[in-house]
C-alpha cells in the first residue's frame, strides 16, 4: 500500500535567502499527524507544496502513489487554509451547492444540504455571511473542507475562531473520519489540542523536520510540550 503522503529531499527557495526543506516525510493512510513549529517554521509552505499550490524547487513528493503536482492526486482530499474568507452577501447553503458542482457531487436535496450544515452547527443556513460570526465562518470553512475527504484531509489551523462547543464538534467529526481510515494532516499552534487529535507528531523549524513521534511516547502534556521546545531551540 502506498503511503498518504510521501515527500523525498523537497526543496522551495523563495529567492530571498528563505527557504523549505529539504524534507523527507511519509505519512500512512489512515494515520492522524500533527504538524507544529513555530510562527513562519514552514507548515503552511509544505502544505501548498502537498498541493500542488507552490511547486517545489527539487525533489518529489506523491499522494496516494501519484504525483503531487497532477490533479489526480487531489481527488478525495479536502483542504482547510489558515484564513478563509467568504463573499459576504453568499448563503452558506449555495456555497455548499456550488462547491459540490465544483468537485462533481450534485444531487443532493436542500433539505440534505440543510442537514449537513447542521451537523456543524450552522443554522444560519438562509443568513448572508455578513450576519456570520468568526466561528461560524470557521464551522462553514469546515464544512467545505469535509465534502469530499474520504482520503485524506488536510487542516491548517483548524480550531481558529472556535468556541468550547465548536472544538468539541470539530473532535467528534476528526474522530468519525479516523474511524473510516480517511488520513488526517493537522496544522496547528495548539500544542494540547494535539494530544486529544494526533497518533504522531511532526515537528518543522526553519522549514527542516526537527522531530517525529508517535503521541504514545509521551505520558502527559508537559512530557510533550518539553519534547517540542526542545527540538525548536
């Protein structure tokens, strides 16, 4: 079986002395991976460059067996960026339909999507987003990202703009998509909320893997938190 993810020697160059990588990464299906470090460590970078959004300078990396950079790679895989914004006059029930057009998945009812969006807590559904809160913007982005993951699902920075109800909400649809074997990539500052989510730890500094673990090799937080300010020192 091919792993989810599997990047050898990727290298991007800005062009202005900052640079990503090397990287040697691979991710099992079905595995949940946190990915942290520090502000500007190199986390969203390494995620555009799973997705074909900056190709790298050198080097290769596949999901799934085929080529990052093709299209057929994405097939399956839902995608959360770190700041999401949304025409305000939209719905978030045409959203939802227009999105489903896009990554061919029509057909379902209004009173389907109605259901999906209230399974995030978005009753607002007929609202324009200008009636929005922060965290219900981030429960629709969810929404969005979750239509069509069934292999892989890639969040940055997905508790943003999320309430206690809303963390909760986001853990319950984390944990069902691992029960189904979807492979999970998470993005994200909030070292304590990975040791509810991940199975393994990825830790980047200065665009280089400084770290990897599985979660179970730590016997609480504070042996976790010591294990990362450790490797970004």
């Amino acid at each position: 079986m091919n792993p989810a993810i599997d990047c050898r020697a990727l290298e991007l160059d800005y062009g202005s002395g900052t640079r990503i990588g090397p990287l040697t990464v691979s991710i099992p299906q079905g595995a949940c991976v946190a990915l942290v470090g520090e502000n500007g460590a190199g986390k969203s970078s390494f995620i555009h460059m799973l997705l074909g959004l900056r190709p790298p300078s050198g080097g290769a990396a596949t999901l799934f067996g085929e080529p990052a950079m093709h299209s057929r790679s994405r097939r399956g895989i839902g995608y959360l960026q770190e700041a999401v914004d949304f025409p305000e006059r939209a719905r978030a029930r045409d959203l939802i339909v227009l999105h489903e057009r896009l990554i061919g998945i029509e057909g379902r009812s209004r009173a389907e999507v109605e259901s999906y969006l209230d399974g995030f807590g978005l009753e607002l559904t007929g609202k324009p987003i200008r009636a929005y809160s922060k965290g219900m913007k981030q429960r629709l982005a969810l929404a969005l990202a979750m239509l069509d993951c069934g292999r892989l699902l890639i969040l940055d920075e997905p508790n943003s703009g999320l309430d206690p109800v809303g963390i909760a909400m986001l853990r319950a649809k984390l944990d069902g998509l691992k029960a189904e074997g979807v492979t999970l990539l998470i993005s994200t500052h909030r070292l304590a909320e990975v040791m509810h989510l991940a199975d393994q730890v990825l830790v980047l500094h200065k665009g280089k893997v400084a770290g990897e673990s599985p979660m179970s090799e730590f016997a609480d937080f504070d042996a976790f938190e010591r294990y990362f300010l450790e490797r970004v020192r």
